[in-house]
C-alpha cells in the first residue's frame, strides 16, 4: 500500500517538475540573465549571476532578487535630485598649478564638488585621544548634533557618548544619530534602544528583517561623522567602541586613527550628512541649525569624497588611481585590509616601475583571518615589481590614509578592498596640506614592522598557498 502512494507521490512530483518547474525555470533563468546583460558592468559578476540563474534557476533566482539588484541607485538617485542635489557644474575652489592639479581636476568631476581653503585638521591617535575630545565638543553644542557611525557600542567607550547625546537634547539641542542597520547590531542593537527610549532621533541605515524592505546584507554605511553646529566635527575610520580604548588595555585592542575638523569643508560634511539622513528616514534638515557658513580655521585645502553604490559608485577608487597616476616621487598606504582589484594593482606595480617610491603598511594579522589568507596570495605582483609592503605589528591598526608627493592626503572611512570601493557607503576626505601629510607619513613610517617579500610569498607551503588562493576567489566579496 504505502508502496503504491510512494510510486505515485513521485509520478506526481515529476509530472510537476516537467509540466510546471521546468517552464518556469527557463522563463525565470532567461528574464533574469536579460536583466543581467543590462544591468552588471563587471564581466566578471555578471558571468557569475548568469551562471548560477541558469544551474539552478529559482534558487538562483531568488538570490539574484535579494542580493544581485542595485534597489539602493534608484532610490538614492530621486534623493540626489532635491534640493540639495550636488550641482554638475562646479566652481573651480583652490585649483593648483603644480603637477597634481589634474588629480584636483579629476576630483572635482568626479564628486561634483570644490576643493575649500581654510581648514584645520588634527589627528587624533585611538579612542583615548578621539573620544575625550568628541564628547567635550557634544557637551558644548548649542544648535545640532549629526553622528554617523558603522559601530556604536553601548560600553566604555560608547556609553559616555550616548549619554552626551541624551543630555544634549534634553538641553533643547537638535540631536540626529544614523548607524549602519548592521555594524551596531542586526537583531540586537543596546545603542540603538537606549537612544531611542531616551527620545534622541535615531535611525539605522538599511535595516529591515523583510527581504524586500531593502536589508541587503552587502551594502552597509561605513560613515564616521561627528557634526557639532555646523562649525566643526569629527572623521575619519574610528567607530565607537572599548576595543579602541588601547591605554585601558582592553582583551582585543584595537588601534585607530582619526581626525578633528574645523572650516570650511565641514558643510560639505554636513551635506553628506542630511543626504543620508534623507535617505534613510526621508526627513530632510533644514535651517541654520545645520548649514552655515564656518569660518577659515586653517591653511589645509580640502573636499569630502563620498562612495557608494548609488551614483557615488567607485568614485573614491577612481580619485585612487588618479592619484597613482599623478604621483612623480612617493605613494605613502596604511590599510587594515589590503585586498585591490586588478586594476589597482596594475597602477601601483606601474608607479613603482617608473622609479616611485610605494611604500603599503598593513597589519601583520588583522581580525579577519580570511582577508589575512587573501591578501597574502594577492600581493605577490607588487612585491615582484618593486612595492614596499610592511607588516605593522600587533596590535591590530585598523587606520586608513594615504599620502602622496608628501602634499595630497586621503583620509577617512575607506579600505583597500573591492567591498568598500563598490559596495559599501563610504565617506573620504581629500587634503592638500603639506604638514598633515608630514604627520601621516611620520606615523605611516613609525609603525612600519618586518618588511613582506616576494621570496616569503614563494617559500609558503603548498597547502598554505592552496589556502590563500581559493581565499582570493572570494576577493570580491570579503
């Protein structure tokens, strides 16, 4: 009997599979490798859609639907039309006439802004000199506040500031918190709870336990902005957290640089701000309480450079290969993950081969083994052609800058890794300042350990390279 039902339970099962599951995987499997050819710039991910709708077409479909469509462009693209839509026709701002004046060309063509005079800019060495700082500019705040952050934790470190930013509103000053709908907390957020108890305005970038709410796992805001009044603020790649308290010797330290900002260039910082404020909560800020006009504080020239998978896509690892390319003497890199494409590995190798001194500093292990195994088996051409690439020791440093001619400076939230050139949202500053340049690069140079070589690469173990290798086929993803 249960013979019989099983007999014809598969009978039914494959008269479904031929007469329905079949059809409709052709239908599904063409349409979306249609929306591919039309959609995928890169040869590469769209061969890989492709393939994978057609192995397995409604599994691999529904993956192409939640992962492989870019919701986020159409949705940022109606935000970047209002009212304070970037103009296309920028001023020229401070232009140079020396030999990286096509790198402040480039830039301002890429990002549709100018380059501000008049800015000071200080680094700022771990949370012990970061956060004493930020927490007395929030206790001084008579207008506004806007804080964008990929981690807010709510303990030592982050538990002193959400309790600035709950005292700051309740001393009638206009509060605006946006964290990243992963990096603070998926499922769980304390900081995100105890702000929003306490009536602070705070949203989380992407965040939504639906599919077709936009959660989207891959594309996260990688922001760090601290904005106070308008007239001055806080950047760079430190989120908020005890790992970064290094002097109080946490169990995992964490090192960090960033930077306090005061200027001119701090609108534009604003700016960026309110857009994504706007995107994520559809508010938009208005008023004197956030955009004015600061005042020169400083002699560094400088402008904000935003990326993302919107319109902003790749727009920060195209200003990196301009300045690549317009370097006459030193590229100065610290990264805490080193994972270029091929096109910026070509650029660096060509740099060094015309007589460029490229010096690259990065962890000698950094907190995500993975990376670690990838970049090791990524490196080698550049080691073969001349690149300097030096391990920093532990601690694990997860500063970003870059230093080129000993003038133009890149700061901010970007790695060197194919997620933060095209998949996350990221904020970068570009300075023209030859102190900050000689502050980077002195603390670049003093956190240089053993030096990586080509014949190190080479002498690894056949499994260890096995072991790399497959790692960086995951490169685009990591």
């Amino acid at each position: 009997m249960f013979g019989d039902e099983a007999y014809w339970l598969a009978a039914l099962f494959g008269l479904i599979r031929a007469q329905i599951l079949a059809p409709l995987g052709l239908v599904v499997a063409l349409a979306l490798s249609l929306h591919i050819l039309l959609t995928k710039r890169d040869v590469g991910a769209a061969i890989g859609w492709i393939g994978l709708v057609w192995f397995s077409p409604l599994p691999g479909g529904v993956v192409y639907l939640v992962f492989g469509i870019n919701r986020v462009q159409r949705r940022a693209r109606g935000l970047r039309d209002g009212p304070r839509a970037i103009p296309r026709d920028v001023p020229a701002g401070s232009p140079r006439e020396d030999h990286l004046a096509p790198l402040e060309r480039a830039a301002r063509h890429l990002t549709r802004r100018a380059t501000v005079a008049g800015n000071a800019i200080t680094m700022l060495r771990n949370g012990d000199e970061a956060y004493p700082a930020m927490l007395a500019a929030i206790a001084g705040a008579r207008h506004s506040i806007a804080l964008s952050t990929y981690i807010l934790r709510d303990d030592e470190a982050g538990g002193p500031i959400i309790e600035a930013l709950i005292a700051a509103r309740a001393r009638r000053v206009i509060v605006r918190v946006l964290l990243d709908g992963v990096g603070s907390g998926y499922f769980i957020s304390p900081a995100y709870r105890r702000l929003r108890r306490a009536g602070v305005r705070v949203a989380r970038f992407l965040h939504s336990p639906l599919p077709w709410r936009m959660p989207f796992l891959n594309l996260r805001s990688h922001k760090k902005m601290l904005l106070i009044d308008g007239w001055h603020g806080f950047t760079g790649g430190m989120n908020i957290g005890a790992e970064n308290l290094v002097a109080r010797h946490p169990r995992h330290p964490v090192r960090d640089t960033h930077f306090a900002v005061a200027g001119p260039v701090l609108a534009q910082l604003v700016e960026a701000f309110a857009d994504d404020w706007a995107f994520a909560t559809g508010e938009e800020l208005e008023g004197p309480a956030w955009f004015t006009t600061p005042d020169a504080r400083g002699e560094a020239v400088a402008r904000v450079v935003t990326s993302g998978p919107d319109e902003d896509v790749e727009k920060i690892e195209l200003l990196v290969l301009q300045a690549i390319a317009c370097a006459q003497r030193s590229i100065a890199i610290m990264t805490p993950y080193f994972l270029p494409d091929e096109r910026l590995v070509t650029a660096l190798a060509l740099a060094a081969l015309r007589g460029v001194g490229v010096d690259i500093v990065v962890p000698a292990r950094s907190n995500h083994r993975l990376v670690d195994w990838a970049s090791a088996a990524n490196i080698k051409p550049l080691l073969d052609d001349g690149v300097r690439i030096w391990r920093n020791p532990a601690p694990f440093d997860h500063s970003k800058m870059m230093v080129v001619d000993g003038v133009w400076c890149l700061i901010g939230s970007a790695n060197w890794d194919m997620r933060s050139f095209r998949l996350n949202f990221e904020l970068n500053m570009e300075v023209f300042h030859d102190d900050l340049a000689a502050t980077l690069g002195a603390h670049m140079t003093a956190c240089r350990g053993p030096r990586i070589t080509s014949e190190e690469i080479a002498a690894s173990p056949l499994p260890i390279r096995l072991r790399n290798a497959a790692a960086r086929l995951l490169l685009p993803y990591l």
